[in-house]
C-alpha cells in the first residue's frame, strides 16, 4: 500500500516563482490560448449566475433588499460558486495523481497521468475568472474556511490510502455528479466566455466517471472497504444537503446578521428540502454499480437518502 504521506495532497501552496512562466506556456499550448488573458467584459459586472437560477427570486428578505444590495449577494454567491468549482477541479487533481502511484497497470497509470492534465487546465481556465474578485487570492487555507463543509470533508476523503472508497466516492459519484452541476452552470451562466469553458469540462468530466464506474464494478471490495465507503458516503449525503449554506452566508455577509428563524425562513423559500430530494436521488442513481449492491442497502438502512428538515440544515 502506497504510503500516505508520501502523496504530496492538498496542501501545496501557490507561488509565483520561476516555474510559472514555463506552466504558463506548457498549459497555453495544451489550452491553445493565453491562460492569462482577461475578459474585459467580466471586470464591472462579474454577476455569473442570475436570481433564479439561486433561487433569490423567491427570497423575501432579497427582494426586499436594495438594488445595490442584490447585486453585491449576487456577485458574492457567483464568487462562491466559481470558488467551490476550482476546489473540486483542485482536488481532482490531487485525487489523479493519487491515483497514478495506486495504479495497477502501466495502461492505467498512463490514462491517470492524462486525467492529471485534464484537471490542471480545469483549474487553471477556471481560475482566470477569480482575479475579476476584488482582494481573492485562492489557497487551500481559505477553501478550507468559506462556507463549502463539503469541501473540506472532500479534502479529508482525499487523504484516505483506500483505493476502492477514494475511487468510488470521488470518481463514480462526486464527478457524476460534478458532470450535472457543470452542465447547468453552464447553460445558466451569463458570461459567454465562462459558459463556453464550463461546456468544455464536461466531456472530460464525463471520461473520468466514466472510467471509474468502469474500474469499480472490476474491483474486488473488502469488507473494511465496503463499510468505510457507507461511512463516507454517509457523510457526504449530509453534507451535500446544505449547499444552500454559501447562499444564506452572502445574504448575512450583505444584510448582516440572521437569526435562526430568518436563516430557516430562507431554505423553506429556496424549497431546499425538495431540492435535497431531487439532489439524493440522483445522487443514489450515480451509485448503482453492479459491485455496490449491498452499499445501496446499507445506505437505504442508515436512512441517508431521506432528505433533512429544514431545520436540520441550520
């Protein structure tokens, strides 16, 4: 078993150094631009996503809210959804270079090394629409204190030495799952430019599942495995219900403080619990794999596909 402090993770920091004009080049030839480049149009209005595709349309205290004041949690819920897609594509890439010193054949080693160059232009066609931000400098250290919980506990699913749980998990249901979301991103965006990069992941994202449904159903899962994968993914259906969070952080960083009562008031008019419905059911469709049979049935036991309350989700 490959050692785990070995793998370089998550914690690498960003420099500019002497190197970045070489992985500037290295990925402009890949990418077949200058990854550099701005698009002025973004500079005075980097408002990505509209009112209801977050669902503010039927948000009173947002309505309610000055025109200038819509704007700004408007702005901040596009930067929080642009930062929660470069720490996914982030962790991908740590996930497939993982994967590539866990590699049991050179066949699979080479197509992991590729997947590696896939997410390193993610994230950096990605990261081009961040500095629009005013004072965002991404790092590890604030991924890890936005409002994303379900990106931490993802950093942490990254740093286990179990093949089998990071590769169903990460591989077969986050990135099936990251295939929906970036697909309407995409259609929703109203940065041209954005919606074309989103419209271009997809059918990478779509190879990687694609391989990793491919790989589990061939895997010979362990008891051990089987039962940290439930834990995890336990875990993870929580936590994917309270991605309505970063909305309700932008409104009180804007409005100031919300009570329990106003924050609540807020998901019962995004509809979250239904939206959690929806969002554990496709959920559980990713998760359908010949070799996941008895996960399916422990899951459905612990109750993990039951959407929460309201409340719960405070």
């Amino acid at each position: 078993m490959i050692k785990q402090q070995i793998i370089p993770g998550l914690n690498l920091p960003e420099v500019e150094d002497k190197l970045s004009c070489w992985l500037c080049s290295a990925l402009s030839t890949r990418l077949g631009q200058n990854t550099q480049s701005q698009t002025l149009s973004q500079i005075n209005n980097p408002v990505y996503w509209g009112t209801s595709f977050l669902g503010l349309d039927k948000v009173t205290i947002f309505q309610n809210s000055t025109i200038t004041e819509q704007a700004m949690i408007l702005q901040l819920c596009s930067r929080k959804l642009l930062e929660e897609a470069y720490g996914i594509e982030k962790l991908g890439l740590q996930y497939m270079e993982k994967i590539v010193l866990l590699s049991e054949s050179i066949q699979e080693q080479m197509l992991y090394a590729l997947y590696c160059a896939d997410e390193a232009n993610h994230i950096s066609q990605i990261s081009r629409f961040l500095p629009i931000f005013p004072k965002i400098k991404i790092n590890d250290e604030q991924i890890q204190q936005l409002e994303h919980p379900l990106l931490k506990f993802l950093m942490d699913v990254a740093d286990t030495e179990d093949k089998a749980v990071i590769l169903f998990v990460l591989q077969v249901v986050l990135e099936g799952w990251s295939l929906s979301h970036y697909r309407n991103l995409a259609i929703q965006c109203r940065e041209p430019n954005l919606s074309l990069i989103l419209q271009g992941l997809l059918r990478d994202k779509s190879h990687h599942h694609g391989t990793g449904v491919i790989l589990f159903h061939q895997m010979s899962l362990t008891q051990s495995s089987q039962e940290l994968i439930v834990k995890t993914l336990t875990q993870f259906l929580r936590l994917m219900q309270l991605r309505h969070q970063p909305v309700i952080a932008a409104i009180a960083q804007v409005k100031g403080y919300l009570s329990r009562s106003q924050k609540i008031r807020i998901l019962e008019e995004l509809d979250s619990e239904s939206h959690n419905y929806t969002c554990l059911k496709f959920l559980r469709s990713l998760m359908r794999n010949p070799n996941s049979g008895a996960i399916l049935q422990q899951l459905e036991a612990k109750a993990a596909f039951q959407p929460l309350n309201t409340s719960e989700c405070i």
